[in-house]
C-alpha cells in the first residue's frame, strides 16, 4: 500500500497483474471499505492494449499481484469525485486537488 501511495503522491502509473492478466494503472485514491483496501484507478492498458473507454474503476488491493511503479505519469481524471460515498470510511491516499 506505501508503493501505491507513493504513485498517488506522485501521479505514476503502476503496472500490476490482476485477474491473471497484465495492468498499468493510474491510482487515484487509496481507501478501505469494509476494512478491505481498494484503490479507484484508470485502466491505461491491460493485457498490451488500451482500454476503449477511460474510466474510474475499483480495484481491491488484494487482488493486485507483483506491483511496481512505472515512470509514466498520468493526468487526472476528471470524473473523480471525492465525495462520493464509498470513500466516507477512510482515504489512506489520494489526489490532491
């Protein structure tokens, strides 16, 4: 979670496995939700290809396998609303405004 974090702080992307296939993503906020953490993220490429829409998606840090931080940086994506109710239990890591 401190790699994941860092990214965050940094606006990298990391490239993980999940689901048995290859991600980079661009992590926008760190959070637990139901004492389980998840990390909303923009899928830049899974599995060597680009995603055909850009969009916020969870991901259960759990579920992520071998990640590493990339030097690729990323723009925020602007449909992130930190108001939003899933994020009320705690944010360990975010975006800053």
């Amino acid at each position: 979670m401190a790699l994941l974090s860092q990214a965050i702080r940094n606006q990298l992307c990391v490239r993980a496995t999940y689901n048995r296939g290859m991600v980079i993503l661009a992590p926008h906020i760190l959070y637990t939700r139901h004492d389980a953490p998840f990390v909303d993220a923009v899928v830049i490429e899974r599995n060597g290809g680009a995603p055909e829409e850009a969009k916020l998606a969870s991901f259960r840090v759990a579920g992520l396998k071998s990640i590493a931080m990339t030097i690729e940086g990323f723009v925020p994506f602007a449909g992130l609303d930190l108001s939003d109710a899933r994020y009320a239990e705690r944010i360990m890591a975010q975006l800053e405004p």
